[in-house]
C-alpha cells in the first residue's frame, strides 16, 4: 500500500495570481469589462475558468469557450510565467518523498501548463503523477481530476489518499472521493471557506502543512 498526497496547483503550490488575474483582464477586455476589480479577479483562480466566466459575467457557455480561449494568447505568452512557489513548499515535497510518500498534481489547470510551471520551479521530478484538465475544456470539474488521479495510483483499494487544496472546490472533490481533504489559507479561500465545504483539517502555513503531512503519512504507514 502507498501514501499518495494530491495537490491543487493555483494557490497551494504556487501563488500565480498575477498570471491569472492580469490573463483575466486581457480577456474580458475584448468583451467591454475594463479595469475590473482585484477581488472579482482572484475569484477567478481555482476554478474552471469557463464556470467563472459565466458565473461573475453571465456568459453563455460558448461566449465562456470564446473567453477562455483570449485568456490563453496572454498565458501562453506571459501568464504561464508569471508565478512563484510558496516559501517551504518544495522543502515540504522533498520531506515527504524522503519519508515514503507518493506525490500527485490534480489540478483544473490544463497538463500541458501545470508541467510548465512545475518545471519553471523546480519540483516538476519530485511528483509521481500529475493529472491536470485538457485543452477542450474536459477533466475540469475537480473531483473528476481527483478520481482520474486515483485510478492511474491504483485505486482506493491499494492506496491511502490525502487532498490538499486552497479552495471549497478542493474540499468538495475530496468529499465527493471518499478521502480526507485538508484546506490551506496560504491561498485565495475567503474566511470559512474550507470549512464550510467539509475541510478535514485546515492549516495557515506551509510550515504547518509540512508537520501535518508528515504526522498523516507517518500514522498511515504504520
């Protein structure tokens, strides 16, 4: 049996708010929303974009299509880049490889940038899969990310499994799976958030996260 750990990308390993938000803007510009709000803006991270899109400006679902698609001639030319890994994270990775655990990405973001970013910070080696939407818009909905992640591990059956995630998206998927879901407030959840979607555990820091995990995956294995 192995300890599997599944990370959220956007504002659980990295902070890409500037990617995200200023990609946001790029797109909803073609549509007659200029200057919008910061806060309306980091709604945006977590989420599959299409739903946002629809959710905060009531777009129809191919007008959503249409935007996300904007989103991406800046993302691809800037956005991707324009992040940072949280301080202690990948030291936070290395501890739980070392002390026996399987690492997973299951993120809405599409694979082909979730792999750019890990590779642009360092961590991309340090994870035994990585599972991550596709360009179409499918894989999206985070507890199908999370099933898919779990199949390929080996399935329940097999494996333990831990969520750690920064949004009630995360907590839900996690619900949804049957598997303990720990909530981060490193991220973009509001007050309350994690908790109200059903969070195991909820931590402020990396640090905390660390000697969470490490407790966790110390207990599972014995």
């Amino acid at each position: 049996m192995s300890i599997w750990v599944l990370f959220d990308l956007d504002g659980t390993l990295v902070d890409n708010s500037e990617g995200i938000t200023k990609s946001t803007q790029f797109a909803l510009d073609s549509y007659g929303y200029p200057n919008q709000p910061m806060e309306t803006m980091k709604k945006f991270i977590g989420p599959p974009l299409h739903e946002s899109f629809m959710e905060f400006y009531g777009f129809s679902k191919e007008q959503a299509f249409e935007a996300v698609d904007r989103y991406r001639v800046r993302y691809k030319e800037k956005g991707v880049y324009e992040n940072r890994l949280y301080p202690g994270m990948k030291e936070l990775l290395e501890a739980l490889k070392s002390a026996g655990g399987k690492l997973s990405v299951s993120t809405s973001k599409p694979t082909v940038f979730t792999e750019k970013i890990l590779k642009q910070n360092g961590i991309f080696e340090l994870f035994d899969q990585i599972v991550g939407a596709n360009l179409d818009g499918s894989m999206t909905d985070k507890t199908e990310v999370m099933q898919e992640a779990m199949r390929r591990a080996g399935g329940k059956e097999n494996n333990t499994f831990f969520m750690v995630g920064d949004r009630s998206f995360d907590m839900i998927g996690a619900k949804n799976c049957g598997v303990p879901g720990i909530g981060v407030y490193f991220g973009f959840a509001e007050p309350g958030e994690l908790e109200e979607a059903g969070a195991d555990y909820t931590v402020e820091t990396t640090e905390e996260l660390k000697t969470l995990l490490m407790k966790l995956v110390t207990e599972a294995e014995n």
